[in-house]
C-alpha cells in the first residue's frame, strides 16, 4: 500500500512516505521504543492523501511486524483542510495545539540574534504568539507592512474573492464566531483552506490541548469561542484587501 501510494508523489512526498516503511524496518530490527513524528507533511504528499497517511501510521501499532513495548505516532499538521479530512475518522484521535504562551514566546523572541522592534509583550499582542508570523517579521527586518503584503499575496486575497464576501468579512474581521453562528458556509471553508482562520476550537480545558489553550475570547487577538484568526495580522491582511477596494 505504502509503496504503490509513493510512486504517486515528488520526492518530498516519497519521503514524507517512506518515514513509515523506516519505522516497521525499525521495529523488525528488534527496536522495543520508537517515535514518530511528523511536522507539515500534507502538502508534500496531498491533503487528500492525509487520512492515508495517518491509517498508515494506525498501521504500525496495530500491525507491528513485532512485538515492541511502546511506540507512539504523531502528525502535526497548520493546514485546517487536512485536519478535517482526519477528524472525520474515528480511529484518529486529534488535538489542537494553539500559539504560543507569552512565557514561551518570551523565550523565543529574547533568543533572536538582532535588535528587537520593542517589549517582548507587545510583539506577542502583534503576533497572537504565532513563531511563524514572528519569523516573518524577523525575515522583514520588523516591516509590519511588508509581512502583510506578503499575507496578502501568498493568500490570494484577490480583488474578486474580498468584493465577493466584502459584507461578511468585515463582521469576520471583529466578530470571527459569525463563521460558526450564522455566516456562509462556503467563505468559511474558503478562510480555513487559506489557512486564515480556525474554524471549530473545542472547550478551553487544558486537557484537550497540546500546551496551553487560547483564551476563551478575545478580541484584539481575534480570537472567538469558535473560530479564530490564525494570528493579528493574518486578519489586519484582510482588513487591508478590504481598504483596497475603497
């Protein structure tokens, strides 16, 4: 199964493949613990190829080639498409992983090697403690703008797509739980295949998140009961396209 699913993708997407047949060979070497962990491989091998992928993972566990004492399998995954492909089954077990905490991000920002734009706090509040925004901004030598411009290429938030659902994103922009409560179906799949939104966040209780949990609200990082901004300025990108019409 692996194999023949291999021949179907790039290089990267082999790889991404091959990381399976790597841990049954382990196991069947006598390895008695083994983890495996995948970051952000969906793309290489096809978002439609994700709950594939995850059932081979199911595979080693259920099918070792040997008996072993403990072995765990985890995909991370930032592409929300992907994750509902997943969740959909019930033999996957998902849970979110938010931002990073101030404490967290904190550590991370006073680690970068070049003159810092400002307080720690005040970057975190910009970022929604997302690394990779601040890794954008990093790269931008701390030019908001320019990270936003990119945000709105990368996105393709073209001229059509903002004209076409200018009403609704602008509730979305201060109200993103509009998606959840009575917003277009069609504008929140589109939003979360851009990967501009969560759509869907469970209960705060910490048992259900990876590290720490987002805040129940909150609106100045744009962050709803439900639904939620992928960082500050992901939706001020929005909120940019939309000025642009005017």
């Amino acid at each position: 199964m692996v194999r023949e699913a291999m021949g179907q993708f790039t290089w990267g997407g082999r790889v991404v493949w091959s990381i399976i047949d790597v841990a049954r060979s382990a196991i069947e070497a006598g390895t008695r613990r083994l983890a495996i962990i995948v970051d952000d491989a969906f793309q290489a091998i096809g978002l439609d190829k994700a709950a594939l992928y995850v059932k081979g993972l199911l595979g080693i566990l259920e099918h070792p080639p040997k008996p072993y004492e403990r072995v765990i399998a985890m995909a991370a995954t930032s592409e929300g498409i992907s994750l509902r492909e997943i969740g959909r089954h019930l033999w996957s077990t998902t849970m979110p992983i938010w931002n990073m905490g101030e404490d967290g991000f904190r550590q991370l920002y006073e680690k970068l090697p070049s003159e810092r734009p400002g307080p720690p706090d005040e970057v975190w509040r910009s970022t929604g403690g997302n690394p990779r925004v601040l890794e954008m901004l990093y790269e931008a030598r701390w030019n908001v703008d320019r990270v936003i411009e990119r945000l709105i290429l990368d996105k393709k938030l073209t001229g059509e797509f903002v004209r076409r659902w200018r009403r609704e994103l602008e509730i979305v922009l201060n109200d993103p739980d509009y998606l959840w409560s009575e917003g277009p179906e069609e504008l929140a799949n589109e939003l979360v295949s851009r990967n501009l939104v969560v759509f869907g966040i469970p209960g705060r209780d910490p048992e259900l998140w990876v590290d720490e949990p987002p805040p129940g609200r909150d609106p100045e990082l744009g962050i709803g009961r439900y639904v939620a901004w992928q960082s500050p300025l992901h939706r001020e990108a929005v909120r940019r396209a939309l000025q642009g019409l005017m």
